[in-house]
C-alpha cells in the first residue's frame, strides 16, 4: 500500500490518478479548492481517501497541508504535483499578471508542495515525486507560449532535482501527456483576448481548431493513471515519461530538429573558446 499526495483532485488526470490508486487499495490525500469538494472526495472510499483544502497559489499551505497527511494519514510515498492550467495567447499579447498567474500556480505552486514532502521524504531515504508538465514542456505551438514558459520550467526543475536527490533515496519523474480528454483545453483554458492584426492568419486557426478538439482528444485519462501507477511501482522509473502517441512522435522530431541544427551550426559554436 502507498499514501499519495495528489493535486488538484477534482477532475482530469488528478481525478483519474486518485481514482485508480484507490481502486489497487493505496491510500490517497487529495487537494481540492472548495468544502463541498472535500467531503465529496473524502466520501469516496472512507479510510483510504482523505481530501484537502488547498490552493496551490498559498504557498505557506503547502507546508501544513503536507504536515497534516504526515500525521494523521500515512507517511507520503508518492507525490503528484497535478494542479495547473493552460493559457492561451501570444507572446506580446499577454500581460506580465497573466504570465505570473500562469507561474505562480504551474511553477511555484508545483515547487512549494516539493519543499514542503522532501524533510519528510529525506529522513525515510525514500519517496517518489512526479511532476505532471506536458509535452508542452518540451515542445511548443503558436498561443501557448506563457504555458509553454511554465512547463519548460518545471521540466527544469524535475531535472536537476532528480539528480539533486538521487542519492537520498528519492526518485523524480516528469511525465509530459499530449493531448488527452481532459479539461485543459476547455474550463481549464485561460484564453486571452487577441487584439493585434499581425497574428491573427497564424493565431487564428490555431486557436479554433485548439477549442473545437476539447473533448475529443485521443489520449485516455484512465489509461495515462495506469501508466502513472507502473511508473511508481518501477523500481527504476525514467526522470522522463512521455505519455500519447501524440506526445511521443512531437518530442521525437523536436529532438531530431535539435540535434540537426546543434550539428549544422557545429563549427560556429565550436570556435569559441581561448586558442
């Protein structure tokens, strides 16, 4: 049996993950913003489903949130930092509140509940944290770039902290969904207003076509919280899970695009050290 610690419960990958860790038996502490959704996630398997009231974006929460299932639920095996939301809008478009909304529940939110499990997790030698970014972390599109911004950070952070942790007994995994059924490309979008002519014959289309296929993506939530169960049942799990075949044919080319480029421009980024 595994405690979980999972944000943002209340429906989407967060909701498909809890719902399937407490099917196998393992307990999980879920966050959730309002009363009404706590009881309601508590009521779902008594003894073995605990919600919590957090927002991510009350940082200091975060640390009597954690404490709290440490106590009086179980010890955390695994923690799952799920909570986010996409936005959609150019570049010069957006203002900057917009772009630290963006961070401040992608990034810092994410960073805070890791700070706040890894005393825990140091002093048992052990635990698993997964961070859910996106293969938006790793790949971009027009529209997306203030999400993309926040992925790429958290992608950035998952890293170096699995390598910061490694010897303590600690895994780390950023797992990068493409396009699944969830959501995120409809109540969870946070769309812009786009004012400015020059974007709107890229932009345009983009974002129609990016509304009118919410809801019909081909990835499976519940399949994505099987794949996340392996994973953390793994006794060597990836600091990279990619998960649709969307997902892994986007990063695929990217890294072929990447190290075509690295080799063309080769002898440019190579002259430039002292003689």
């Amino acid at each position: 049996m595994k405690t979980w610690f999972i944000t943002g419960v209340s429906s989407g990958f967060g909701r498909a993950l809890a719902e399937a860790a407490l099917e196998r038996g393992d307990r999980v502490a879920g966050t959730l913003r309002s009363e009404e959704q706590r009881a309601a996630f508590d009521a779902l398997k008594p003894g073995l489903s605990l919600g919590v009231r957090l927002d991510v974006t009350r940082h200091d929460d975060a640390r009597r949130a954690v404490a709290l299932v440490e106590e009086s639920f179980g010890p955390i095996d695994v923690l799952v930092n799920n909570a986010g939301y996409g936005h959609e809008g150019t570049i010069e478009e957006t203002p900057l509140d917009e772009y630290r909304k963006q961070f401040d529940v992608n990034v810092f939110g994410a960073v805070s509940a890791i700070q706040a499990v890894l005393p825990y997790m140091r002093a048992r030698r052990s635990g698993h944290i997964v961070n859910i970014t996106s293969m938006g972390g790793i790949v971009t599109f027009p529209g997306l770039g203030v999400y993309h911004g926040s992925k790429f950070a958290l992608e950035g952070i998952s890293e170096a902290l699995s390598k910061e942790v490694a010897d303590l007994g600690i895994r780390v995994t950023a797992v990068e969904p493409g396009a699944f059924r969830t959501e995120w490309a409809g109540r969870s979008m946070n769309r812009g207003s786009a004012s400015i002519a020059d974007y709107e014959p890229l932009f345009a289309p983009l974002r129609k076509a990016r509304a009118e296929r919410s809801g019909k993506q081909p990835g499976d939530p519940a399949k994505a919280a099987s794949a996340i169960l392996t994973l953390v049942d793994s006794p060597k799990p990836p600091v990279h899970l990619p998960l649709g075949t969307d997902a892994l044919a986007f990063i695929r080319c990217k890294l072929d695009t990447f190290s075509q480029e690295v080799t063309a421009w080769e002898p440019v980024a190579s002259a430039t050290n002292f003689d």
